[in-house]
C-alpha cells in the first residue's frame, strides 16, 4: 500500500519559489504544495526569522501582486493560494496592513482568475 503525505510550505515568495521547487519539491517522495507569500522575498529576511525587527511588509515595494501572479501561472502544479501576513509586527506597526491586504485580495484575484 502506498502512503501519501502533502507538506504545505509557506516561507516562500515569488523570488524564493523556484528554491522551493528545486531544493525542496524536486528531491521529495512526497507531494509538496504551498501558499505563496505576497512579499517577493517571503520570510527569507524578516523579523521572524530571528535575526532582525520587523516584518516582509514592513515596506511596501516587496509586496509586488504582478510578480506574485507570474509565479503561481507558472507553478500552477503547486502553488493553491496567497499568504499574508497581516499584524503589526509584520507591516510596519500597522502601517501598511490595508495596502498589503488590497494588492493581495483584489489584484491578485483579479489578475489571477482572469
């Protein structure tokens, strides 16, 4: 009997996704799936990473909704939805949580279903 396992993987943006895929998924026995995270670079360099204050929508231009949807069209075979991570630890006290959770519930949806 085989036994199947799906791994969800959210650190990952459009940026950082095609690690994801060669390093992670590419070498797994297992179906690997993921959300994508709306900040290009994911949580590859933010504050809950331990190294440093503040969070992937701390600014703005990392939060790019065009190249968040290039990537899921392109991994369409893994990708099964957008992250964010909306607190005020996250986005800039605050600060950039409307912004952050527009690009990603109207642009993204609009260009992604279109």
């Amino acid at each position: 009997m085989q036994r199947y396992c799906i791994i969800f993987l959210l650190l990952s943006g459009a940026t950082t996704f095609p690690g994801l895929r060669k390093f992670i998924a590419d070498k797994s026995q297992t179906r690997v799936l993921s959300l994508l995270h709306i900040a290009a670079h994911g949580l590859a360099a933010t504050g809950c990473t331990g190294w440093v204050k503040g969070g992937e929508c701390d600014s703005l231009n990392q939060v790019n909704s065009e190249l968040c949807v290039e990537c899921i069209n392109q991994n369409r075979d893994m990708i099964v939805g957008v992250k964010v991570r909306l607190s005020a630890s996250a986005a800039n006290d605050g600060a950039n949580e409307k912004e952050a959770f527009r690009l990603v519930f109207i642009r993204n949806f609009i260009l992604w279903y279109v």
